[in-house]
C-alpha cells in the first residue's frame, strides 16, 4: 500500500451550532510524488470541510489537513450518530485509495414555541381557540397542554391535551374557553387567562389570553325590552281615554220621571 491515512479523532461529540476538529494525518509510502485528492464524504458532508483539499507529497513525507464539522443550530439536522469518511485518492496510484472513517455524534436540542389563535375572543357562553405549537428542535418532543386563569373563573377543554410533535414540524390543539358561571345583566366581562404547554424536558411555553364575557340579557336588550313595556303601557292607557271620551261625547236620553203618568190622548182627538 503507497498510501496510508488516519484520524486522530474518529470520534466527535458536538453541540449543534457548535464547531470541532478531527486532523488527518497522510503519508506518501510510495517511491514517487504523489498528489492527493482530499474530499468529506457520507451523512456529514453537507457541513463539513477539509483544508487542504489537494496535497503533495515527496516519497516517505507525510502530512496533516483539518476537518472541520459545523452542524447548524435547527431541526434540519437530528440529534445523533453521523459517520464519515475521508477519501484519499493518489494521483498516480489512484488504485491504493483509502478511507479513514470516524463518527460525529451531534447532541441533542430542545426549541419549542407556541402561538394562542386568536389572542382575545368573546361569547356567552365561551370560544373556541387554537394553539399552534412549533418544534424547532432535533428531536420529537412531547407537550402536555393545560389551561388556567385567575380565580377559576374559566373552564377549559384542550383537544388532544397531550401533542408529539417531530422535529421541524407544527402540531395544533383545539382549546374551548367557558365561563364558570353566567352573567345573567350588566356590563361585558374580561377574564385574562394562559394556555402552558409543558415539554417533557425543557422549559414551559406560556400563551396568554383573554375572553369577554359577555351578559345573557345586555343592556340594551333589557332597555327595548323596557322600551316596548312602556310603550304598550301607553297605548293601552290611550286606548282606554279614547273610549271614555266617545262615550261622555254621546247624547242623552229625556227618561220620565218614576210614578208619573203619562197623558195619553184617546185615537182621533187632537
């Protein structure tokens, strides 16, 4: 074999977003010079790099190039084991390439965000919600869903209350908002609440609401309802004076006098 090729550190356990090294080191066993051609290859690939890429070497010299393996931060890239090779391929003995192999373990990240669609509803009797929650991480995660508010004034219904969500993906619950008890009259009532959804791992995402409640008989329900109390209590009244005042307006009948005799004259006598 002209060529031969290792890795000081076949092994490397990254952060994502973070950066580390592995050096190669190369010798040149043949009885010619050699040029080599240096290129990353497997999963790892696409974020890692060597420098140099093409080296020459004189008969029994040997050197050293620098990969460098930067995984980014995002759920594009999952949480474990990469493994890569290094091909080494000599110019004039193409057939004695070789490939040292090493592995990259990149380490596990939790993101989660959540959204609360729409922040603020209103009702009677209550509103339905939606929360969309977002894994920005490299592994699935699974999120328990609860809702509270002030006071206990609300009840809440989450459908599902539990979501796995696979990374670089978005999961929805349906979250219907009641109120405890009803406003029968009044004014309209605002109650703040939160939806929490808690990762298994990780910190809590907080989502803040608010509901109006409003009255089951409004204000201005209750003053046309008044409205139209006072109005027929005005035309009844009207009614009744309109049929006194015809019949006071009606004449009056001479009526005799009781006991009194009436004087009638015998048929034919004026």
């Amino acid at each position: 074999m002209s060529t031969t090729a290792s890795l000081d550190t076949p092994r490397l356990s990254l952060e994502a977003g973070a950066e580390g090294a592995s050096h190669l080191t190369l010798r040149n066993d043949s009885d010619v010079v050699e040029e080599y051609a240096l290129r990353v290859v497997g999963p790892a690939e696409p974020w890692a790099e060597i420098l140099p890429d093409r080296v020459s070497l004189y008969p029994g010299q040997d050197t050293t190039a620098t990969v460098t393996f930067k995984p980014s931060r995002s759920a594009s890239i999952p949480a474990g084991d990469f493994i890569f090779g290094i091909h080494v391929l000599p110019t004039e003995h193409p057939e004695d390439a070789v490939l040292p192999e090493g592995v990259v373990e990149v380490l596990p990240f939790l993101e989660t965000t959540g959204e609360l669609m729409p922040r603020m509803s209103r009702g009677k009797r209550g509103a339905k919600h939606h929360v969309a929650l977002d894994n920005w991480g490299n592994v699935p995660v699974t999120v328990d869903l609860a809702g509270s508010d002030p006071g206990d004034l609300l009840e809440f219904e989450l459908e599902p209350p539990e979501l796995t969500i696979e990374p670089g993906t978005v999961q929805f619950t349906a979250v219907r908002v009641r109120p405890a008890e009803k406003i029968w009259s009044g004014t309209p009532a605002t109650r703040m609440f939160a939806v929490t959804a808690t990762p298994e791992d990780g910190p809590p995402v907080l989502l803040d609401g608010s509901h109006v409640q409003d009255p089951v008989l409004p204000w201005r329900t209750i003053k046309a309802v008044l409205f139209l109390l006072f109005l027929a209590t005005a035309l009844t009244v009207a009614w009744h004076l309109s049929v006194e005042s015809v019949r006071l307006s009606e004449p009056t009948k001479p009526v005799a006098p009781q006991g009194a005799a009436l004087n009638v004259l015998p048929y034919g006598i004026q």
